[in-house]
C-alpha cells in the first residue's frame, strides 16, 4: 500500500506558502522578499521530489510495471503512456527542468522561472494526488 501522507503534505506546505508569497507586500525589502521566493522553491523541491517518487511506486505497485527508472523524467513518460498524468507531458517535463535548475540557484532568471510555473504546477501536482491516491484534495 502506498503512502500518500509525505506527498500530500509537502504539496500543502508549497500551497499555503506560494500563497503567502502571491500576497507579499511588494514595499518589503528585497532580503525579505528573496527570502519568500526561496522558501517557495524550496518546498516546491520537496513536493516535487515526493511526487515523482511517489508516481514511481504507483507505477511498480499498482501497474505492476516490471522496470521503472530511478529518474523523474523517465517516470513522467511511463505515467504519461499510462494516462495518469493530469496535464500534457510537455509540463510535467517543464517541472523536471526547473526542479533541475534550482537545484543551487535560487535567485535570479532561474528561480523566476520555476515561481512562473508554481501555480500550474500546484494545480497538477493535486490533480496528480486525486488521481493516484483515490482521494478529494482539501
């Protein structure tokens, strides 16, 4: 049985701070502002990191798929053939690069990218949830 409680609590953490970052003051000072945006792309790290090793297990223990990948790209593909991703792949793979990118970089052109993507990203992230888990996102 697959557990879905890590998974869904890192979506809720990037959900609730996206959120607190999408109504930031903008007359704050740009420590404090850069200090939103790299707490938003971290638990974004987190929540994409649950989600796609929780997609891998789904794929071994629900689909029965006999070899999956160790890598995130290639698991989005073999969800992408089963049908189980919520959104075209083209995003999910989006996601995979800005996941790579922020990987050390959480300032500038990179980190605007991947907070350009959060709320698409949230949205089928919990679409994603619903569909593996079986259960309503509250």
């Amino acid at each position: 049985m697959i557990d879905y409680g890590k998974y869904a609590k890192a979506l809720k953490h990037l959900q609730v701070q996206f959120g607190h970052y999408q109504t930031l003051d903008p007359s704050l000072p740009d420590f404090l502002q850069e200090a939103m945006a790299e707490s938003v792309i971290q638990r974004f790290e987190t929540a994409y990191d649950c989600q796609w090793k929780v997609l891998k297990r789904y794929l071994v223990e629900e689909l029965g798929l006999p070899e999956v990948p160790n890598s995130p790209k290639p698991v989005f593909r073999l969800a992408n053939e089963n049908r189980l991703l919520p959104a075209p792949i083209e995003r999910w793979l989006d996601y995979a690069n800005a996941r790579i990118a922020t990987a050390h970089d959480y300032s500038g052109e990179k980190a605007g990218e991947a907070l350009a993507l959060m709320g698409d990203f949230i949205q089928d992230a919990i679409g994603l949830y619903q569909r593996l888990s079986g259960k309503s996102w509250t």
